[in-house]
C-alpha cells in the first residue's frame, strides 16, 4: 500500500495570535476532543508514518497536548508541530519528553507580524 508523506490534522482552530497572513474564519473556535484525535489516528495510521498537528489554530493551545502526543506514540506516529513560539516555555516538558515529536517549527512570520509577542531566547527553553 501506497502511503502519504504527512498528514495534516488540525487539533485545535483557536490561535492566540491575530496575524495579518492568516485569513479569519467564522467557524466555531474549538479544541479537538482526544477521542475524537484518537479516532481519526487510528483510521489513518496505516496510510502514513507522519502527521503534522497544525493547520489554523495554535497546536500548543490545546489543553490535552501531552495525550495527543501520547495517542501518537502508540501508533508508530511521529509529529511535525509548527508554532507560532509563544507557548513553548509553558509546554517544554511536554515537547522535551515526547517520544512521538520529531519536528518542532517555530513560525518567524507569526513573529515579524506581532509587535506585542514576548520573544523566548532558545538559552530559556
């Protein structure tokens, strides 16, 4: 069987952000429940080895992280998470203990475009 590069699951459409690329929605602002995460992996688990957690909202809001990430490992899949940075001290643990995590991005564009975003220096991580 053919297999994806990634797939993208979009775990939470709530952003703490206001950035000017990223086009508003009138949809509901909702985190994902993990059931529903855990339903969706295992439907799609055999068709890749990667899914990215991003697509509107900031991924490192969701309040059930560490379970996804965990739901994750189970399965055999690795996680691409990109970031808009700002959340990435109060999730460290989180982040530094997952086995399922191989690529953290953190958006400089998100950055470039929020004068207000207190700026982390890697050292603090």
């Amino acid at each position: 069987m053919e297999k994806f590069k990634k797939i993208y699951v979009e775990i939470t459409n709530i952003c703490n952000l206001k950035c000017n690329f990223c086009p508003d929605t009138n949809r509901e602002k909702r985190f994902m429940p993990v059931e529903n995460f855990a339903i969706i992996v295992n439907k799609i688990k055999d068709y890749t080895g990667l899914i990215a957690l991003h697509v509107k909202g900031e991924p490192l809001m969701h309040p059930e992280l560490k379970a996804i990430l965990d739901i994750c490992d189970k399965n055999n899949l690795k996680v691409n998470i990109t970031t808009n940075g700002t959340l990435l001290y109060k999730n460290k643990e989180i982040l530094a203990s997952s086995n399922a995590l191989r690529q953290l991005n953190i958006s400089v564009h998100s950055l470039s475009q929020n004068k207000s975003v207190p700026l982390v220096r890697i050292g603090e991580l």
